[in-house]
C-alpha cells in the first residue's frame, strides 16, 4: 500500500481538488492518502471561506484517509516554511510520495531548479535585489538562477516542497499532477477554475455551485473583512512596537503608522504601504502576524512537538495504528505548546471576524470519524 501525502488549505475545496484526488486513486488504486491541512489562515495571508472542520469533512468524504493540521504558526509564513513543516508532518507519518498541483509538470526542471536554489546561499538576497531594481516576483526568482523557467504559484509550492526533502533527506519522492487551469485566471467558467476564481466569482455575486461539491458549497462563509480590518486598524494604532512581529520588516512599521489614519479598508492600507520589497502575499501574511502577536522571538524558538490528527476514516485510523510506536512526535497534544496556544488564538481571532464557533471545534480536539 502506498502512503500518499499531499498538502492543501482547500479555500475552498473545489472540483480541481476532486480531480486530483481521483487521479492518485486512478495511479495508485491501493493507496492511503495523508492530507496536511492548513486551516483558518493562509499562506499567502488569506482568511479561509472553509472552517477547518469542514475543510476536514469535506476531505474525508471525498476519498482522503487521514488529516492531520499544519498548525496556523507554520501556514502563514513563506512557502519555503510552509513546505518543510509539511513535509516534516509527512515524514513523521512514514509517506513515501507527496502528490502536487503543477502548472509546467515538468519534475527535471523542479529538481534542478530546488537543487540550484539550495546550492546558492545568496539566492534570497539576490531576489531581494532584483525586488529592488522593480521586477516582479517570478521574474526577480528566475533571474536570480539565471533560468527562463515561469515561476507560478503551483510551481513555486513544487520547489520548495523538493527542497525540504532534499535539504532533510527525506525518503519522499515528489510527483506532479498537471494543473488543469490558471491560478491568474479570474474569467473562465470551465468545469474545473482555480480557488481564486471561485472567491472572485463570490465577490461578484456569480452563482459557483457548478464549481464545487454541495458540501462544500453550502459550508462557505461570508468573511467579513471590515470587521477584519477594524480589528487590524485597532492593532497597528495602539501598539507601540510593530518591529516585533514577523515579517515586519525594513522599516514598513513606519508606513503602517504612517497611513493607517488616512485609509478606510483594508485594500487602500495595502496600496499606500506596498513597496517594490514588499509582494501583497507578504503584507497580508504580516497583518496575521500582527493581529495574532505572532513575534519574532516565537518564531525563533518554536518547534513542532505534537501531531494534531484533524479526522481519519477507517484505513486511516487502521494506518495510524500500525505505526503509533514508530512516531517521534507524540499524537497527543500538548495545552502548554506554543503551537496550541497559536493555534486557540487564530481561532478565536477567526470567530471575531465570522460570527462562528471555532474554539469550541479547537477545544474539544476529537478528530473527526468518516464511516
């Protein structure tokens, strides 16, 4: 039986995320698939439309056997931090391939690109250089490896997915599903659209039932970002310090001080702060951080000291069983980690925003049963 992983926020989940499921099964009918799921905030500092026990039921009921969390601390930093903590959950669970979305599907060019990444201690200065000078993201990453390759979002999650287990070792080989749509496209109305196209059509009042399964159409919540931003707006005006949170950096404090009184949503904070430096997924990711005191210091000390199962079905809890013993992580949680009191505290922020409960789902910690 092959141990699969793969490694999704499902926001929501859709029919692509249904395609990619049923092509492992088609490949690998015997397989047991071990989702690592990122829950109420996101990597690009999105709020999730899915709670994350629906996000858990939703995967269960479509052919996932196992979930386990990406806890919040880890899903709202860099790709390259959202990769190897996934990929450090998936090793601990004993996964032998990890399963991705890809837009070039080309695993040579991934491969080499991770390697050329890894060997170069520079890189991310030179990026930032080229950030610098006004090129875009991808353009800047490509140039810094002097390649032509087009780094798109599924892509880039690829690299560094194939760097963590390089850099670790990992006995997990990457593999890649052809991406069916563009993540940019925000028109297309085919049977499978991006994530992203789906929230825009929400935004626009566009009828999204033929995109996505009934579950979980009727589980979207309707987030409520002036309340959001109220609270961001409360954070950055009383707060002293803002230099201590994470990826608050080269003097963009001084901005969010600067503007925050002149700007009525959350959209005008992100213009008037935005610098060539600066991509939004980063400023988006720093309003999390800030919101949720997400400091420096913790990142510099915390450290993944529980695995938090989120649901399994029957293979699944059969699986989970059969190498208990073997873990070094124990499945238990520990109510005096950092990770758990990060964790409480997103989801309390989360139910602030949405009127839902949360918390309650946190503190009662029973993973959910798929019969």
């Amino acid at each position: 039986m092959q141990k699969i992983g793969i490694i999704a926020e499902y926001n929501p989940f859709h029919n692509g995320h249904i395609y990619h499921i049923q092509k492992i099964k088609e490949k690998y009918p015997d397989s047991l698939i071990i989702l690592v799921l990122n829950g109420y905030f996101l990597q690009r500092g999105e709020i999730s439309i899915l709670t994350k026990e629906a996000k858990t039921k939703i995967a269960l009921a479509n052919n996932v056997d196992l979930v386990v969390e990406l806890p919040f601390f880890f899903g709202t930093q860099s790709a390259d931090v959202f990769a190897s903590t996934a990929l450090h959950i998936l090793n601990e669970l004993k996964c032998e391939l990890l399963i991705c979305g890809s837009e070039a599907n080309d695993l040579d060019k991934i491969f080499k690109i991770a390697k050329m990444q890894i060997k170069n201690p520079e890189y991310d200065e030179t990026v930032k250089a080229y950030l610098t000078q006004g090129l875009n993201y991808p353009t800047a990453l490509a140039k810094a490896i002097n390649t032509d390759f087009n780094f798109l979002p599924n892509d880039l999650l690829a690299i560094s997915y194939q760097k963590a287990i390089l850099k670790n070792n990992y006995p997990i080989t990457l593999e890649l599903i052809k991406r069916t749509n563009d993540y940019h496209d925000l028109a297309s109305s085919e049977e499978i659209i991006s994530a992203s196209n789906i929230r825009h059509k929400l935004k626009e009042k566009i009828d999204i039932t033929p995109f996505l399964p009934k579950l979980s159409y009727k589980n979207i919540i309707n987030i409520n970002y002036a309340k959001y931003f109220s609270l961001l707006k409360y954070k950055i005006i009383t707060d002293s310090n803002l230099n201590k949170y994470l990826d608050v950096d080269e003097g963009i404090e001084y901005r969010l001080k600067k503007y925050i009184q002149e700007v009525n949503s959350l959209e005008e904070l992100i213009k008037k702060v935005k610098t060539k430096r600066y991509t939004y997924n980063k400023i988006n990711r720093l309003f999390i951080h800030i919101l949720l005191n997400v400091t420096k210091e913790d990142n510099l000390k915390i450290k993944q000291d529980y695995l938090k199962i989120l649901g399994f079905n029957q293979k699944g809890k059969n699986y989970l069983k059969e190498i208990k013993k073997e873990l070094n992580l124990p499945l238990t949680r520990n109510v005096n980690s950092l990770i758990f009191q990060t964790e409480l505290q997103a989801s309390l922020i989360y139910d602030l925003i949405n009127d839902t409960n949360t918390y309650k789902f946190e503190l009662k910690n029973k993973p959910i049963i798929q019969n």
